[in-house]
C-alpha cells in the first residue's frame, strides 16, 4: 500500500480547521473502526507531528477571534491575574508590579506577627523561669509536698538547786468541725454536761458547732484525761481531740508571782515566762512529706532541720524556802485579819531573791498566795522605816554623829500662822526631850529625824535617796515593775520638806525598799536584786547570768556605824519581837498611813488604815540575808497593827527559815540580844 502525502494531510486538517462548524460535527462524530485499522503504523508518525503544529496554529487563531467578541466580560469573571497575561504588554507589566508589591506586605506582615509572638514567647519564659520562677517552683513543690512543724520544746525553769519549777507536758484538747456536726444544740449539750458548761457556755457552744463556714472550733483546751478519753468515746460526729503542749508548774504553783504563765497556746504572757519568752522559745524544726492526689505516700517523709529546745532558766529562788514564806505570810495576814501583805528574802551580798511572796483577799473574802508579784508593781509610802536613809544620810554626810543630841518637841506645826498651817505629833507622846541621834531612830521618832535630816537639805536629802534606788526602776526590767514616786526637791512643797524624812511624801515598793535596806547591811554597796541566776542551753552548758550592777552609797564606816543603831532597835526598840536567839539582828519597823478615798490619812469615819513593815538583815556584823515583811492594812481596831507588832514577828519566823535552809552561824562572838534587852 502506498503511503500518504504528508502536504495532503496538512492541507486537508487547515481546512478543517477552518471551518469551525465542520470540525466540529466531526469531531462529534466518531470515526469508522475500519478507517483507523487501515492506517500503517508509519502513517500514525507522520501524521502525530504534523498535526501538533498544526493544532497550535489553530488554537491561537481561534482565541485571537474570540477574544475579541469575548474580553470584556472575560475581564469580568476571571480577575487581573488571569488577564494580566493576555493584555498589552505595558498593563501586564503593571500587573505583575502590583501583585510583587501585595506579596511583600503580606510577608512583611507575616514576619512583623511572627516577630512579635516571638518576642512575647521569649518575654513570658523570662517571667514564668526568672520572676515568677521561684513562686511557680514553690507551688509546684506544695502541690506534691506538705511541710509539717515540729514544735519545739520550751525551756524548763528550775530553782536554784536545780528542782523543776514549770515544765511542759502534752495534753489533750477538744475541738470540732462544724462542718461535720448533725446536730448542734444537742452535740452542745451533751458536750456540756460532760464539761460542767453553764447554760451561757453551752448557747454560745451551740452557735459555734452551728456555723458551717468554720472547720475548727475549740470546744475546751487542756480538758483531763479522763473526761476527753469519756467524751471520745461518744464518738460524736464532728467531735476530736488533738494533743497540745501545755505549761504546767510542777511545784503545786509555788512563785507563780515571778514565774508567771503563757498563753493557751505556749506563749509567754506574764512574768519570767514573758520577760524570758524568747529565751524559753526554741527553734521548731520543719518535716517534709510527699503527696499524691491529696495523701501522703508511706515512706517519702523526711526531716528537713530538727527542732532546738527553748533554754532553761535557773531561778535564784530556793523552793522550800519559797513555800515556807508564802505560808508564813498566808498565816499572818489571816491572823490580823488584814487585806494582805508582801515578803522577801534577799541576798544580802549578791542581791539574789531568794524567796518573794503577795497574799491578797479577793471580793470572796478569802486571802490567798497571788499570781502577780505585788512586791514589785505595787508602791506604798514606807513610813518610818525611811529613817534608815535619812540618819545615814546624815550621818555619812558628816553632819551629825550618834551621840549628837536635838531636843525633840512632842508636835510640830508647819506654815504656822498661814492658810497651809499643819501640825504633826511624834510617834509617841513626850514634852520636850533631849534625844541623841541614836535614841530618835531606836525610839522611830519622827520630829527628831526631821530635825537631822533638816540640817542636810533637801536636794541633799534627795540624791541620797535616789542613790538607794527610790524614784527609778531596778535593772531586774520585770513586767509591770513600778519606779514608785520620788519627786524632784524642787517640788517638794510645804511639809514635803520635813515628812519626806520620816517616810512620807515619797513610794516606793517592797522590792525597792528591801533592796535599799540592803545597800546599808553590804556595807554601805547598793547592788541591783535578781530572779534568774542562770541558763542552761540545749547543749546542756550551764551559764551564770552577770552580777546586778553594784554602786557605793554611803561609806563602810557609815554603814558600820548604822548597823550598831539599828542592832539597838531590835533589841532596845520598836522592834523586839524581831530577835533571834544567839544572833544579832539589825532592822527598821515602820508603820505607814495609807492615804484614804477622801485623799486624807483618815476615813470618813475618823479611822486610818496602816501599812505595817519591818525590814532587816542578819547576822548584823555580816549579813547573809536581809528580809522584809509588810503586812497590808492589819486590824486597824487591833494592837497589833504596828510594824513591830504585825510585820516583825514573822521577820523573826522567816529568819528561822533561813538559818536552816542556809546554815546560818553567828558570827565569833554574836550571842545576839543581851539578856532583857
């Protein structure tokens, strides 16, 4: 068979291809089967690459045509970037620059967000990893983890000899979760009837187990044992116990006045207890325990620090001396039937309180060993035991001697003759008398002493008495320890002048005037009193506190040269029922009126009311304890209602007290008192 021409085929496909009907219906129309069979397989070559150029031709002048009829709305329906490739090549330029332009500030766009979340990523890691981090640490670590407080136990307080004082036990207390409660009033009241409430604690009981916005209400703290074991066993809903460290005095309350108490919950609130707090206090230790979902795992707790015990206290007071001065006093104010009454026993070298002790009768009537160390916040006007510092004022000043002789009128009148006039009387009744320095203080004259210490002036008078202490706190810094009152000379008015001599226009307290006291059986040395005698840390190092600071006052002769007078008052004087058999006592009574609701020395109903003191040291040549008894408002109807009726003879009890808990001996040569005197 012969092959076809290739011009043939091209010409015959043109001119189909120019007539767009015909081409089509053939198109349309399939060809014969035996039309392509008949076809050589070196046709179908020739024929495949003339058609491609040929179809190409054709393609393009058919668009050109249509495009012509057809652009307008093709521009419509297609967009710029469809028909930026067929117009003009000047607008298809603009279009290819406008699309450049609309993809850069889209990536411009693009890039400025991107850029700004990175730098909030970067800035929110810094805040989560470095400021906050330790916080969202520390929350992470109390999501798993609970810290748990090991308290720490506080220091002991021991006397002197080392016998435990106040020490610190577990208790049990009762407390509820209101939440938990099914009934409050009747929880309430069977809860009160078991804890002895009244129907006032029982109602406000009721109301606490009543409010469901708490989950911990105490129901009573420290209860006894076997009254919370009773409870407990009710199993009551809402109702537990939790052990709790409570501050116990071992010693049946003895120097409660000085140790004080803490607070329910073990803090220091009077007293040593407060002054000490801090030392008492130690350190709690902390544990550690792992959680998961809210409980802990077996076996992950671990202690963080150990818990260091408070320091101990040793106090300078000696127990039994303690108890014995408290009863004795106890004894004596209920005797007298007297409102109530302070005693000490001091140290005489170091200023040590052995022994201190209030008793005071409430509203019940009934007199009892207080809590409050009235000894030290109370002051009173000492009345005439104050000569003690008047006459060795004068007698250290130079001024007069012991044998010096004043004639002492029995009364003398102040302001004579004006609107302020004021007359006194002596201590006892006399015409004109010639006495000696000596026999004013041994007979407690009050005119006689006046009229010495006159001759010293007061702002003489003044500084004497501020050297003994008076008007200025001691270095003990106790809570609630008053400075009594000592008035600058300059304000000494009228017969402020004369009576401060005498005791008078001046307060002081029991601590201060038996410290003062003091000043003349250590030889003329004031040193400052004291209650803590020493500490013992958590080592078990024992450390003694420093010594009270110490001043001279009057001279050693001085002092030496009152102790010979005041030996003559215990044994020739006011204050006899003080004497110790076989050692000599040197002391002071006196017998102080107590300023009245009218602002007078003297009631309504024309009574006084006293306060009765005595205060001395022994033996006198060497002093190893000097004590003070002052018996608050004695009987005033009664005889003895005097300082040397009231206070001196339980001087003369707590002396016998001291000599055996000391073992105290006279001194070569001290036989005490002579016969009769």
């Amino acid at each position: 068979m012969t092959p076809r021409k290739p011009a043939s085929s091209r010409t015959k496909r043109v001119s189909t291809a120019k007539n767009p009907s015909t081409s089509s219906r053939r198109a349309s129309s399939p060809r014969p089967a035996a039309s392509r069979s008949s076809k050589s397989r070196s046709t179908r070559s020739t024929t495949s690459r003339s058609s491609k150029s040929t179809a190409s031709r054709s393609s393009r002048s058919t668009a050109s045509r249509s495009s012509k009829t057809t652009g307008s709305r093709q521009r419509t329906k297609t967009g710029s970037s469809f028909l930026s490739s067929r117009l003009a090549p000047q607008d298809a330029h603009q279009a290819k620059v406008w699309r450049i332009g609309a993809v850069r500030r889209r990536f411009r766009w693009f890039a400025g967000i991107t850029a700004s979340l990175l730098v909030a990523l970067i800035a929110w890691s810094v805040i989560v990893q470095v400021v906050k981090g330790n916080k969202l640490r520390a929350y992470g670590v109390d999501q798993r983890e609970s810290n748990i407080k090991i308290p720490a136990a506080r220091g002991t307080i021991f006397d002197r000899d080392g016998n435990e004082m106040a020490i610190t036990v577990p208790a049990l207390s009762l407390y509820a979760d209101p939440r938990a409660v099914l009934d409050p009033s009747a929880t309430a009241h069977v809860l009160g009837q078991m804890l002895g409430f009244d129907v006032t604690a029982e109602a406000e009981l009721a109301t606490k187990l009543a409010n469901q916005k708490q989950s911990f209400v105490y129901i009573q703290r420290f209860v006894d044992e076997d009254v919370a074991a009773a409870v407990l066993s009710l199993n009551l809903s809402g109702v537990n116990g939790v052990s709790e460290p409570k501050r116990v005095q071992v010693a049946g309350g003895l120097a409660t006045n000085i140790i004080g108490r803490t607070d329910p919950f073990g803090t220091g609130a009077t007293g040593l207890e407060l002054q000490y707090d801090k030392v008492l206090t130690g350190i709690d230790g902390e544990m550690v325990k792992q959680a998961s979902r809210g409980r802990s795992l077996p076996g992950t707790s671990h202690i963080v620090s150990q818990a260091r015990p408070g320091t101990d206290l040793v106090l300078t007071v000696d127990r039994s001396m303690q108890f014995q001065t408290e009863q004795a006093l106890l004894s004596q104010v209920n005797e007298l039937s007297a409102r109530g009454g302070n005693a000490i026993i001091l140290d005489s070298k170091t200023g040590e309180v052995l022994s201190i002790a209030s008793v005071r009768r409430g509203n019940d009537g009934v007199a009892a060993i207080t809590s409050g160390n009235l000894a030290a916040v109370e002051s009173y006007e000492p009345g005439s035991v104050a000569k003690v510092f008047s006459m060795a004022a004068t007698i250290d000043s130079g001024i007069a001697t012991p044998e010096r002789v004043y004639e002492v009128a029995g009364t003398h009148t102040f302001d004579k003759d004006t609107e302020f006039e004021y007359t006194i009387q002596d201590a006892f009744p006399h015409d004109l008398e010639p006495m000696t320095l000596r026999s004013i203080l041994v007979r407690s004259s009050n005119i006689g002493t006046m009229m010495a210490a006159g001759e010293l002036g007061s702002p003489k008078l003044h500084s004497y008495l501020s050297n003994f202490g008076f008007g200025k706190l001691s270095e003990l810094e106790f809570p609630g320890e008053s400075a009594g009152i000592l008035k600058d000379p300059q304000d000494w008015k009228g017969s402020q002048n004369g009576t401060i001599a005498y005791g008078y226009g001046f307060s002081s307290t029991s601590l201060q005037l038996v410290s003062a006291v003091n000043a003349v059986a250590n030889k003329g040395v004031y040193v400052s009193p004291k209650f803590v005698r020493a500490t013992i840390d958590e080592k078990g190092s024992k450390w003694e506190t420093p010594s009270g600071s110490s001043r001279r006052v009057i001279s050693e002769e001085s002092a030496a040269t009152m102790t010979e007078m005041l030996t003559g008052v215990v044994c020739e004087g006011t204050g006899s029922r003080a004497q110790v058999n076989g050692i000599s006592v040197a002391g002071k009574t006196g017998t102080g009126y107590k300023i009245q609701d009218n602002g007078t020395y003297k009631s309504d109903d024309g009574l006084r009311s006293y306060f009765a003191t005595f205060v001395g040291y022994f033996p006198a040549k060497d002093p190893v304890v000097t004590i003070l008894v002052s018996i608050d408002e004695p009987d005033r109807s009664s005889r003895d209602r005097f300082g040397g009726t009231a206070a001196a003879p339980v001087f003369a009890s707590l002396a016998e007290v001291a000599i055996q808990e000391l073992s105290i001996q006279p001194t070569l040569g001290d036989t005490g008192c002579p016969l009769g005197g």
